[in-house]
C-alpha cells in the first residue's frame, strides 16, 4: 500500500508502540483491494491516525474499566476510519473501538459500522485470543492480540470473509 493511499497528510511519523492506543492493521489483503480499486479513499476520523507501516491507530479514552490483573473488563479507544470504494456501495466506518474481555471471551467491537449514525449500537467485527500483558517502563504493552474476523463482522465485508478468517493482530498500551 502506497502512502497515496491515504494521503501524506494523514500519515503520523510515530511509533505506535510509545503511544498509549490500539494499533491494527485490519486485513492486509482488504487494504490492497481497495488500493487497487479506482476512486477508492480511506480517511480518519476524531484523533485516529496511521502509521508508518499503514496500521490504524486510535487513541486510548478509558481504560478505567478494565482490570489488567484479572484480565476482564472493558478498554474503549476513539476515533474512526473510513473506507469507501465503487462510488460508494462499498462504505465501511470503523468508530470507537472497544475491547471487551471476560473470562470465555475477548471482542474487539466497533459503533454501528455500516451507518454514519453515532448511536451506541455496537457490533462485535473481530474476537481476541487474549494473552497476558507485559510491563513496559511503567505501560501495560500487549504487543500481538491475534484477532479472527467474528460473526457480526461478516456482512461489514459483504460476506466475502468467514467467521474465523484471520485479520491482522492489535498491538495495544495502556499506562498502568
Ligand atoms: C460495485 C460493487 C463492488 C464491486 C464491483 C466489487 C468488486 C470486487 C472484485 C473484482 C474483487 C476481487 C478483486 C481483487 O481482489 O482485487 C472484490 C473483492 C472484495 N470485495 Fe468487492 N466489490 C464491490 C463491493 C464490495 C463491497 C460493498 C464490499 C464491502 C466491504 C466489498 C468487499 C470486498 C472484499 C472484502 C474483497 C476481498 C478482498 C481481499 O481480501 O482480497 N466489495 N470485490
């Protein structure tokens, strides 16, 4: 994926891995299709940003319900990303991301993903195989949460992907 893609001006000359967020990559093989799609754009949204190497990044907003010792809880991050390709049909919103850990489950959800209206609706698009986080100069880093695309997740793809297909893995840090 070329930095055209999503414009210069979007691009954050940062280390993901220094700031305190969520960094994905979505689905590599889906950001190379819509690369390829004529007219296609991908924009960001309310403090979420790219990185160097094209991975989503948004901004930590609370983690205050989330107990890291116990490993449940929930850890909510803002911003969006936008993709929208063949004059529109294709428009994909991925706002507001939240992780929800219990004990039998980890999902990443997103707000309403196929509409522009900020309601609290939300829908779970990949779930977590969740690993214990590491101490990293006074952060919590988990730095690869596997993910697989999740039930709800499906249609957002137009059904081109299966319940469990592989997408990229999140990098998280929150500070302790
Ligand atoms: C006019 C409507 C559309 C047309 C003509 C179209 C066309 C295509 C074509 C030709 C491919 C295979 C091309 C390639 O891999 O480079 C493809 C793949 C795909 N399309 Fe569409 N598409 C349309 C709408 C949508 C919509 C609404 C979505 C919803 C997100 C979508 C999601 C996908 C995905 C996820 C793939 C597979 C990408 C991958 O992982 O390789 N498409 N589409």
């Amino acid at each position: 994926m070329s930095d055209e893609f999503v414009g210069s001006e979007t691009l954050l000359q940062m280390d993901p891995t220094v700031v305190a967020g969520l960094t994905w990559g979505l689905k590599r093989s889906f950001l190379g299709y819509l690369a390829r799609t004529p007219m296609s754009q991908v924009s960001l949204g309310s403090g979420a940003g790219v990185t160097t190497q094209s991975e989503f990044w948004f901004p930590l907003a609370d983690a205050s319900q989330f107990d890291v010792q116990r490993g449940d809880g929930v850890l909510k991050f803002s911003g969006n990303v936008r993709f929208i390709g063949h004059g529109g049909f294709l428009h994909v919103l991925l706002d507001r991301p939240w992780i929800e850990v219990t004990a039998d489950s980890a999902l990443l959800s997103f707000t309403e993903c196929r509409t522009e209206d900020p309601t609290d609706q939300r829908m779970g698009v990949a779930s977590l195989t969740w690993p214990t986080p590491q101490d990293d100069q006074g952060d919590w880093i988990w730095p690869e949460v596997p993910t697989a695309l999740a039930s709800a997740g499906v249609e957002l793809f137009n059904d081109v992907y299966p319940v469990g297909e592989a997408l990229e893995p999140i990098r998280l840090r929150i500070p302790q």
